[in-house]
C-alpha cells in the first residue's frame, strides 16, 4: 500500500443542506459537496441552489427506484405557493420549455453534464436562453398535481440517463468524503 507520506485528508461532512446558495461546490467525481478549492480537477465546478426562494422544505423525498424500470420518485418535491418564482438550480442552458402530457416543464443543462427539469412551471425562458443559478425560469404552476391540495415544485436532476438525489448536490448536502490535500510548505 502506497505511503500516504505528508499527505494530509480533508474530511468534508455532511452539514445542513439549507446551507447559503452562494456556497461554492464541486460537483466532480471526488464527491459532491465537496467545497470548491479542495481538490484539483478538470471537471468544471457548478454551484447548485434550490430552485425555490428561501429555505427548502420537503413535501416528497428522492427514492430511487429498485431497477430502472421500477416505481420511485426521481427528484424531489419542495413546497411552493401557486404563481410564485422557481428558479435555476444552477448556471446552464435551457434545453426545453414547453408542455410534457399535462404539465410544464423547463429543463436546463449545467457545465458538468447534469440535466436539472423542474415543473409544473409556467416558463419565462425559451430554449437556448443562458441562466444564472437562481434566475426566474417561470412560476410555478398550482392548478394540479400531486402535492394536492397544496401545490409544490418538483426538481429532477440527471447525469446521463441516471437520476440523481438533487438535495445531494446542495452545499452541505453531499456524503462524507474524504479528499487528499497536498502538503504545504
């Protein structure tokens, strides 16, 4: 086994994932929440935010389904009053806004290849626009859904064609993980 010698690890636990949506986080493949600086990569950094204003708060956790065919819940579900903003989850390009079956929906593509969708939503961005994270995609659509009789904002997020828990890509919201630090001095 290979001397870890001067080496030290960085230990990058799990805080509250309501932590400041100006917090900056690597979404590489060292781990995500891990914070931006800890670990050199070629992967490009993206900040994530929850798409509602203020402090999320659950209706519908993520379950991921037992095979990929299976029954779960493949994003979450934050509470959000009818006609109010939700927002980018991160910085990207949008790649759909339009009407899925019954619902809209928006959906944008992040620099780290990660695809977030958010709906119901009456969109105020059209395909190709750029967003920051945090800018108005839409407002949310209450006349429906699955959260009745109160009314949500569901949040998908895929990396390829695996979805992905979003909460996990909050500051403070990834695993416990540890990462090497190069020696100083």
């Amino acid at each position: 086994m290979a001397r870890l010698g001067a080496t030290t690890a960085l230990l990058v636990g799990t805080l509250a994932a309501t932590a400041a949506p100006s917090a900056s986080v690597s979404a590489d493949a060292t781990g995500a929440g891990a914070p931006s600086g800890t670990h050199p990569s070629a992967e490009p950094v993206v900040v994530y935010r929850a798409p509602v204003p203020g402090t999320p708060s659950f209706a519908h956790p993520f379950r991921a389904p037992a095979q990929r065919w299976s029954a779960g819940h493949r994003g979450v579900d934050l509470w959000l009053r009818d006609g109010l903003p939700v927002l980018a989850p991160a910085a990207g390009t949008v790649t759909f806004a339009g009407t899925v079956v019954d619902r809209g929906v928006v959906s944008v593509l992040h620099a780290d290849g990660r695809r977030s969708s958010v709906e119901p939503v009456v969109a105020a961005v059209v395909v190709g626009q750029q967003v920051g994270a945090g800018d108005v995609l839409g407002t949310l659509d209450g006349s429906g859904g699955h959260c009745a009789p109160r009314t949500c904002v569901h949040w998908g997020l895929r990396d390829g064609e695996r979805y992905l828990d979003p909460m996990t890509m909050l500051p403070g919201g990834g695993s416990i993980v540890l990462l090497p630090v190069e020696p100083t001095g």
